[in-house]
C-alpha cells in the first residue's frame, strides 16, 4: 500500500513537472512571439517569400488548419503554408504547431512548411483546407500526433496543483482517462479559455478540434490553444 501511494505522488510530482516547463514555455513563447512580430513587420518588405497568393480571389473558404478559422488577412500579414499538402496557418497556429509539434504539419506530418506573404494580382499557390477525421473513444488511440475532431461530454473536470485544467471525457483518473487539456497560462492569455468557461462545460457536450498527444506518464490528451477550437453542441 505505502509502494502504490509512493508511486502516485512521484506521478503527480512528475506531472507538475512537467506541466511546469511547458506552462512556462508557453509563457515565454508568448512574450518572444510579441518580439518576433514586430521584427517580421518590418523585415517582411525585403524577406524572400517562397510564393505570393491573391487576398481577393484565393483565401475564399480557406480556414485555418489547426484551428477552422476562416483566413482574414490584410495584405500586410502573412501566413503560413505546407509545401507537401497546401494546407495553411495563421501564425498564432504556426507558433502552436512548433511547440506542441515539432514544428511538423498536422495535415500530412511533413516539416516543410514557409512563410507566404499576402499581396494582390501575383503569381497564385494552391491552397487546400483541412478537414480533420472525427474519432471515438474506441479509436483515438491510433491518431496520436495528429489533428482530429472529437465530440463528448466533459464529465468532471481535474486541477493541477499549477492550476492546468483537464476536462476529463471519461469518469477515470487523470493518467487513465481521455481529456481535453489547457494549461494555466494559456487561461490568461486572451485566447478565450477563462476558467468560468471551462467550468461552465462540465456535463455538456462539446466538439474539440485539437491535436492528439501521449504523454508517456499521463497517457492521451487533446492540446488546444484557442477558444475557436470547441464548439459547445448543448
């Protein structure tokens, strides 16, 4: 008995570990993204782009891959793409890809992916969407690494000792069950994922567009970074 509770709390030390370093990484990638932006603003007029696409004709109906959301740029922004499969990012999913992916595209693995600048009238790119495969908690297990929808009830939810949130879609434990995870720091960052909002979704439905990960100790997981990314059904 002593064994087993021993081993538990070296697992939520562990987990508090390591919930720790990525809350601070995420923290840190946000002050350095604020830096990277306003040098991007200004080395874009003189950066060599791989490609340039038309606002006008070109980014109708074309979403966001990681999180759906329709592209909206002014043409001073740009954006990025796969070369492999054509999907595209917004660059807040660009930063979200490099952090919780290996910088690696969602839609087909591939770590090709550049920059694209948004001007007018200029040579046109293929640009493709991405329409994630819907899993269950009978499948989920073979899509990790990859982006996927998923639709159930949020039947508890658990805190960290950090105060990161799982939203729990299974009545087990923490390390045993499929969950929607969203780390502290990222329910002050403006992204929409204040903790009324995540408590106001316990026993509700909801469908989660995200990324799949196993942690080798807590096992499977959802990681998000935006409000855009759930869909409360009821």
């Amino acid at each position: 008995m002593e064994s087993d509770l021993q081993d538990i709390e070296n697992q939520v030390e562990e987990r508090n570990r390591y919930d720790t370093v990525r809350g601070i990484f995420w923290y840190e990638s946000e002050e350095k993204e604020n830096q990277k932006n306003k040098k991007v603003k200004s080395d874009q007029s003189s950066e060599k782009l791989n490609f340039s696409i038309s606002i006008h004709e070109d980014l109708n109906d074309i979403v966001d891959a990681v999180t759906g959301e329709p592209i909206q740029l002014s043409r001073e922004e740009c954006l990025y793409q796969c070369l492999d499969c054509s999907v595209v990012y917004l660059p807040d999913s660009y930063e979200f890809l490099k952090k919780e992916n290996y910088e690696k595209c969602v839609g087909c693995g591939s770590g090709k992916i550049t920059p694209i600048k948004v001007t007018v009238d200029l040579s046109v790119k293929k640009l493709l969407n991405l329409d994630p495969r819907f899993v269950t908690l009978d499948n989920y297990k073979m899509f990790e690494n990859k982006l996927i929808q998923f639709t159930g009830v949020v039947v508890k939810i658990l805190e960290s000792r950090r105060g990161d949130y799982a939203l729990m879609f299974e009545d087990k434990p923490w390390v045993e069950g499929f969950k929607l995870i969203v780390f502290y720091p990222l329910m002050k960052s403006g992204k929409g994922l204040e903790r009324s909002f995540l408590q106001s979704l316990v026993n509700k439905k909801i469908q989660v567009r995200g990324l799949i990960k196993r942690h080798e100790v807590f096992g499977y997981e959802i990681i998000i970074y935006s409000r855009k990314m759930i869909k409360v059904l009821d």
